[in-house]
C-alpha cells in the first residue's frame, strides 16, 4: 500500500502533473493541474471518468461544452474526441479503462502528436 503523492508523478503537459497507479484492467490517476494548462483536443480507446475534486475544468467532450466544477463528474467513452482547459487550479481524478500503458513510461511525452487522431 502506498499513498498516490508517493508515486513518482508524469507530466502530462506542461501545468499537469499526474500520479497514476495502474492495475491488471484499469489506471487510477490523481492529477494536480494549474490554472491556464491546456489538454489538447484527443481521443484514446480507454474509457475515461473524470472526477472534479477542486477547481474549475472547462471540457469539450465530442463537440459540446462542460464546466465541471468541485464534485462532478463525466464519463468519457472510448474514442470520443474532448479537451480541457482549467479555469482554475484543479485537482482530478482520472480512471481510465483498459490500463494506460504509455502512462507507465514517464519519460514518454503524453501528447506527442498534439491534436491528431492519435491514442493520447
């Protein structure tokens, strides 16, 4: 057992760092991310829940503009185009399912195609 800040953390983009621990069939992540930090427009095949534990994270998810605030969440499906913005300082959760294996790799770039039909 081990506290998620105790995982040595993967900068996703720059302002978002996240704390992943992956399992056999899915990815836990605690992510801390700054306000103004940008995730580019992508789609992977993992499904993804995002959870809003504080802040403000503006989401375009298939097309359609969400505010997720303090206690929401959004069920992401596999292969569904979104992105986000944070309006404030932000700390998530995100799950993803199957495991994300270029999530194990923290020297690997997540977002090595920006905005490309590529599974980031």
């Amino acid at each position: 057992m081990k506290k998620i800040k105790d995982l040595q953390p993967k900068s996703i983009v720059p302002g978002i760092l996240g704390h992943y621990a992956h399992g056999e069939l899915h990815t836990f992540g605690y992510v801390l991310i700054k306000k103004g930090s940008i995730v580019p427009e992508h789609q992977h095949p993992h499904e993804q829940i995002t959870f809003i534990v504080e802040g403000q994270l503006d989401m375009v998810i298939d097309g359609k503009a969400y505010s997720l605030t303090a206690g929401f969440i959004h069920i992401i499906p596999s292969n569904v185009r979104h992105s986000a913005v944070a309006i404030t300082d932000c700390v998530v959760i995100d799950t993803f399912s199957p495991v994300r294996e270029d999530y194990k790799n923290l020297e690997s770039s997540a977002f090595s195609a920006v905005g490309r039909n590529e599974e980031n």
